[in-house]
C-alpha cells in the first residue's frame, strides 16, 4: 500500500512539473498566439525600396507598428516608449526588431519617414507601402485607418487603429500591444520574448 502511495505522489509530482513547464508566457499584452484572425507575415517595401517581409528578421522579436509621420499624439508617444523600452533592455534590445508601417504614404516620402523613425532609435525601419499594398496589410492585421480631413486639404490626420503587433523570434504572431501604454508593459514581454 505505501509504495503504491509513493508512485501516485511521485506520478502526481511529474505531472506539477510537467504542467509547469508548458505554461505560457505571463505577458502584459494581450496574447494572440495561434489566433488566426490576424496576419502572419508581410511583403512591404523600406524606405530604400527593398522589400522586406518577418524572415529578414528571424532571429528576433519584431514590433509591428502602423502610424505615421504627422501623427500629434500616439504615434510619436508608441515610438518614444519602445525606444526607452529598447534602453532597458540593455544587449537584448539587439533581439528586437521595430518596424513602422505609414499609413500615409502620401505624405510620408521616404527621406522623410526615415529619418523620422531614425529620430527614435536608430535601429527602426520604416516601411512605406504603396495604397494596394497598405489596403492589403491593413485588412491581413485588421488595421483600421482613414482619412479625417482638416482646415485645408493638406493639414489632415490619419485615424488609425492604435496598437503594434508582436512577433516572437520565429516568426510567431504573439502579442497585441496597445499603444501609449508605457514602458513597463514593452520591457516585460519583449524580455519574455527574446529569453
């Protein structure tokens, strides 16, 4: 009877263990993994115009992010955190990989989108899709995004939908992070990523 005890613990014991050990990720943004509602790769030209798509990053996790140059607010607040994000993360930030997708390629020239990425942290990569290709990957990510127009033609705004996709370093669909919500969140998961 008492060795028939031991084995159920030691059995039971395994199991904890095991169980353990498969448990997800504890991440602070919302875990999408396997949800395949979303998209799982792109194929959009930098602003050099070479194309790049989530295997030029294997190795890394990669923040999809789609704003744009003129934005007032959110998008320049996203790029400002993930960039003392990457401060934090010390060696790791070499692990991530942040990606912004213009949704106004109109005004969003190349130099101009470049250098406004740059400006944040000079490892980002701006992607400047064309409309066919924008519509494509906004519609793979379920990215909203429109015109809202200004006291003139030229001064307008984009809305957008305002949150960044996260990739895991196997080309994984992990995460959906809302944007603007601080650093700790960005710190948090992209170390649970790039472990």
């Amino acid at each position: 009877m008492m060795a028939a005890v031991r084995r159920f613990l030691a059995l039971f014991a395994c199991a904890v263990l095991l169980c353990a050990c498969d448990k997800a990720p504890d991440f602070k943004n919302l875990d999408i993994t396997g949800n395949k509602q979303f998209g799982s790769d792109f194929s959009l030209p930098d602003t050099t115009g070479k194309t790049r798509t989530l295997a030029d990053f294997k190795g890394k996790a990669v923040v999809l992010f789609f704003g744009y140059t003129h934005c007032p607010d959110v998008c320049p607040t996203t790029l400002a955190e993930l960039s003392q994000a990457m401060q934090q993360l010390g060696d790791k930030s070499k692990d991530v990989q942040v990606l912004m997708v213009t949704v106004d390629p109109a005004r969003d020239t190349p130099d101009l989108l470049g250098q406004y990425v740059k400006a944040f942290n000079p490892s980002y990569i701006a992607l400047r899709p064309d409309d066919a290709q924008l519509q494509k990957v906004a519609k793979d990510f379920r990215v909203y995004y429109a015109k809202a127009a200004g006291k003139t033609p030229a001064d307008y705004t984009m809305d957008h939908t305002a949150a960044s996709y996260v990739f895991d370093k196997d080309g994984k669909l992990r995460l959906f992070a809302r944007d603007g919500q601080g650093v700790e969140p960005w710190v948090h998961d992209l170390k649970l990523l790039t472990d």
